[in-house]
C-alpha cells in the first residue's frame, strides 16, 4: 500500500505539472516489476487528439518500450478514476491491477464529461445521444470471414 | 443512406485490406463534408498498441489534419460496432453520429473481448474482473485544484 501511494502520488504530480503546459488535470503512471516505465499527463488540447488521456499516452508509451500490445504484468496507477475510454484500454491491454484517487464525479465537478460518457455507454445504441445507425447488411461479415481463414493471424 | 452505405463499404473494405498486412478485422472512415478525411484498419499487433483500433486511429487522423480534437462536424463510418474504448473516443471527439456494419456479438463470435468489456464497464469498480483500488487521499483533487485556478485553460 505504501508503494501503491508512492506510485499513485507520482501519477498525481504528472496530471498537476502537465496543466500549466496546457494540459488536462490528469497524471498517470504504468509500473511493471517496480518500476515506472510509463508516464504521462493528459495531452488533448496540446496534440490536438482526443484520445491522448493520460492513461492511453501511458499504455501507448509501455507497450511501445515493451515492443507488446500485452500489459498483463504492469500496474497502472492514475490521479483519477478512468473514463469509459481509459477502461475500455486498460482492458484491451490486459493490465489486472488499477489503482487512482480521485473518482468520476470529481472530475463531472471540474467540467469533464466522464459520469455522462459512463451512462451513454450502458445505452442501447438506438437510445444514445449520439446517432448510431446499424446497416447490417453491408458486408461487414467479410472482414471476419477473411480473418477466421487467415492462417497467419495473431489474436489479441 | 445511399452515401451512408457507400462510405461504410470503405470502412469494410479497409478493414479487409489490414488483415493481411498483420492487422485485426476492422476498419474506420472519418467522413466530414462528403469527403473521407481518415481511414484506418486495425493495427493492435503490428503497431505493439492495445490502443490502436481502427476508430481510435481514424479518430487520431482526422484531429490531425483538422488540427483540433473536436471533430463534431463529422460522422464515422465503422465496419463493426465500436467497442467501449472508441465508443468512449467518439464521445470525447464530439462526433454525433456513427453507422456500423456488424454488431458488438459477431465480434464476440471472432473471438474478441467487446460484450465483456461493455459488461465490466457497467460494474462497480469494485465488482469488475480487473482489481480497481481507490485511494482517496493520495492527494488526486490538487491537480483540480490547479485546473480550476489556472486561468489559461482550454476546457474540452
């Protein structure tokens, strides 16, 4: 627990110094056999890219310096709770272990769109605020049945 | 819907083209004025990045060549259903309308983690298959606290 406070202070400092480069207030830290090999703050006015939370610019920069999109033995420790986006990585990564401060409704308080973006996602699409449309019949299958007969695939 | 099927074929086939050249079975156009502007196929394996789905890569594209993170004025195009990470992406993209081939279960059927992860993320934190640890008082609301101070942020 003394580490994980170590580490999640680490993360905390990284959201704090990243704002005054124009950032967004959150931090994160990816840690494997103890040690940070990841750092990062929120980046998405700076680069112009709505995905760079600092959780993703983390998960992007470890699997870049571990040359694999597979996480499963790092920790992340973030300043605050991750949006569905974040989540959504973290398990796509296969990290096991997530540990933050702050929660969603703290980062609702300071202006952000984590708490409405949660409860979209648990919509059924035809009820979001966002319009989805599905056209089943457009062929999407094609892309799976080449992938199920591709012998050179490498699942993920 | 005739232009809506036409651009989503382009999603499907860029999804297609990808898979021999190491990428998963997914595909993404970012369309804005009747124009495709992005386009990307899955490269989760080749690029060594969790992150790298094709929406999220088609997403990062066209907010660099509109250098901005707010791409509302445009629709995305994907061969499948968005999984909960780039749901999450287009959320905070600002995009207000998405049409998709196949759903979130043919995914499921190819071997892919999307129903579980969109199972997880309605869990609470503490219920979820990944351990979720909040530390409350690790000092998480300092880096609000500067963001709110600082009076040359950008909200997003």
């Amino acid at each position: 627990m003394n580490d994980d406070r170590y580490y999640l202070k680490q993360a905390v400092k990284a959201a704090c110094e990243g704002i005054k480069d124009g950032g967004g207030p959150f931090g994160a830290v990816i840690v494997r056999d103890g040690k940070i090999i990841a750092k990062a703050g929120n980046r998405v006015v700076l680069s112009h890219d709505p995905t760079a939370h600092a959780e993703v610019l983390a998960i992007r920069e470890a699997s870049d310096i571990l040359d694999s999109h597979d996480l499963s033995d790092c920790v992340l420790y973030a300043s605050c709770e991750p949006c569905p986006m974040c989540l959504g990585a973290i398990y796509w990564a296969g990290i096991r272990r997530v540990v933050f401060a702050s929660g969603r409704s703290e980062a609702s308080s300071a202006g952000f769109s984590d708490n409405f973006i949660y409860s979209e996602i648990g919509l059924d699409p035809s009820e979001r605020n966002i319009d989805f449309i599905q056209i089943p019949d457009a062929g999407g299958e094609e892309a799976f049945r080449i992938w199920e007969q591709y012998e050179g695939k490498i699942p993920y």
